[in-house]
C-alpha cells in the first residue's frame, strides 16, 4: 500500500533552528521545510544566539546579529514565523540545572576541542522543540556532528520529530556558507579555501581507502600552513557518520571527512560524505575480476 501523504500524516509544521545572520546555507533549509509541508503548513524560523553553547574566550560578544536583514531572507524562503527569543526567555531561571548530556559521540571531534558544545547545543535544541513543536525539523550536513547527535537525541529520548538533513550549500568556489565567514577579510578568505580544498583532495582518493583519504587531505591542508594568514588546524578526521569514530579499512558505506580549522581568530568547519568499498569487495577496481 502506497504510504499516505504527508498531509495525512500530519506533517503541518516545520522548524529550521538557527543562530541568525542568515545566508543562503539556511535559506536552502528553509526552502525544504516550505516544500515538505506545502502551502498550507507551517515553516518556524528560530534564531537564537544560545549562551550554553559557546565557551569561554569563544566568539559570544561578537556573533553577528542581523535580526532585520534574517526577516527578509526568512520570508523571502518561504518562512511564516521567526522565533527569536532574548536569552532570559529561553533561560528565565538563568542557566539550566537539568541538561541533555551528549554522550561519548559529544565528545569527539567538535567535543574534543569544544568542551560543553554538544551539551549546551542539545539542551537548546531539546527546549526549541518543545517550544515550537514540529513535526519535522531540518538541519544541515555542514554541522555534520551537530545533526549525528540531534538525531541521535531524537531516537534515544523519543522525540516526536523528524530529523533531517539538508547539503551543504557553498560559494562556487567550494567555501561553505557560514555566518562566520563574516569575520574573514579577502587573504583570510583565500586561506579558508584550504578547508573545502582538502575535502575535496581528501574524497577524491575514496578508492585507495581511508589511510589514502587522510593523507590527500591532509596534504592540502599542509600547503596553507604557512599561508598568510596561516591555516592552524584543530582536526582532520574520516569518520564513520553514525558514532563519529575514526573508520578502518574495513569500513565500507559514506564515511564523513571532517575538517575543523581557525584563520587568526576565526574558526570554521567543514565536512563531506566519502564512500568508501572495503577491499576485496565488488566494485574494488583492484580487486575486480580475480577468482
Ligand atoms: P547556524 O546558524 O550556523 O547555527 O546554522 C543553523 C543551521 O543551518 C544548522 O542546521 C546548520 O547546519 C545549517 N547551515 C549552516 N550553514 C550551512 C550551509 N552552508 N549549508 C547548509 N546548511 C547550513
């Protein structure tokens, strides 16, 4: 039996949870909420620059914040509604007691080097749901931990929701839209290029394996190192997308290359899906054809 419509189904409404300056990154968000629910549903548009996510010495104070200019490009994407709540509305007793831990995927990677991130991030967004109550919420694959552990929240704690992922959207020149991307002036801009670069080095090798993704990728990012300004790495890891992990040669399905690096005092990720084929196995030009 076909599977009933949305409608049916009662997908009405849509979240696309944001920290504002928006770009055409969250505006493709916005456009998939709009086409999931239709004309007659509903698209919320949060934004909300959440205090439990930042650490100290992070970029807090100075995160762009255009709530004017984040109407426009809502509305112009097919958004009904912004949410846009001042701290002491999210947080009216102050900093919560009660917290969503990340877990051990929370403490990889972004984890790793951002102490507390997965924990405040979780939180925020466990409120936002509840506050906005969708039936679907979207997110994108440029904040691929952000969306591994959401998902991840929604099924070990039944949330109502459904999770989904959006591409990443990016410059032609491969940089991936970020409201972060603000803080880079033109040279800073050509260093960041390094991250995308690498990425694509990195995918572009999936057929010699991991060791040989790492190495390609690493490469590119070593080229930029004394860049001016200089590229200073945090990470670059080829992880599989369900726990975060470091993936072997055995792994076989999409791995995540991830990358996480800072241009002076700005600090960027970026990330893509690389299929990987264990060896031995069909496909393996290597290996194709022997008995
Ligand atoms: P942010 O405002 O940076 O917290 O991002 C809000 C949402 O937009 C998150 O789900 C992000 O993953 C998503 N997002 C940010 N940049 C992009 C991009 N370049 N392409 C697609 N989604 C993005």
């Amino acid at each position: 039996m076909p599977a009933p419509p949305d409608r049916a189904r009662g997908v009405r409404r849509a979240v696309v949870m944001t920290m504002g300056a928006l770009h055409d990154g969250h505006a493709a968000l916005v456009r998939a909420a709009r086409a999931r629910v239709g004309a007659d549903g509903q698209v919320v548009v949060t934004v909300f620059v959440n205090p439990l996510q930042f650490g100290p010495g992070e970029d807090l104070d100075r995160y762009p914040r255009t709530l004017d200019a984040d109407l426009r490009v809502a509305a112009d994407a097919g958004a009904d509604t912004v949410f846009a709540p001042a701290a002491d509305e999210v947080y009216p007793g102050g900093e919560p007691q009660v917290r969503v831990a990340a877990g051990p995927m929370g403490a990889r990677l972004e984890g790793a080097h951002r102490p507390g991130h997965f924990d405040g991030m979780l939180t925020v967004v466990a409120k936002l749901l509840h506050l906005t109550a969708p039936d679907v919420a979207y997110y994108g694959q440029k904040d691929a931990q952000q969306l591994a552990l959401i998902r991840r929240m929604a099924r070990d704690l039944n949330f109502p929701v459904e999770i989904v992922g959006v591409p990443t959207v990016r410059e032609p020149d491969g940089l991936a839209l970020s409201s972060r991307n603000r803080y880079l002036d033109p040279a800073g801009r050509r260093t960041a290029l390094a991250l995308s670069r690498a990425l694509t080095a990195g995918a572009a090798a999936a057929h010699e394996g991991p060791e040989a993704v790492r190495t390609a990728a690493r490469r590119a990012l070593a080229a930029s190192r004394d860049a001016a300004p200089p590229l200073e790495t945090d990470y670059l890891a080829l992880v599989d997308p369900a726990d975060f992990r470091e993936v072997t040669g055995e792994f076989a399905g999409e791995a995540v290359l991830a990358v996480a690096a800072r241009v002076g005092a700005t600090r960027l990720i970026d990330n893509v899906r690389v299929p990987l084929t264990p060896p031995g196995a069909a496909g393996d030009p290597l290996t194709e054809g022997t008995p």
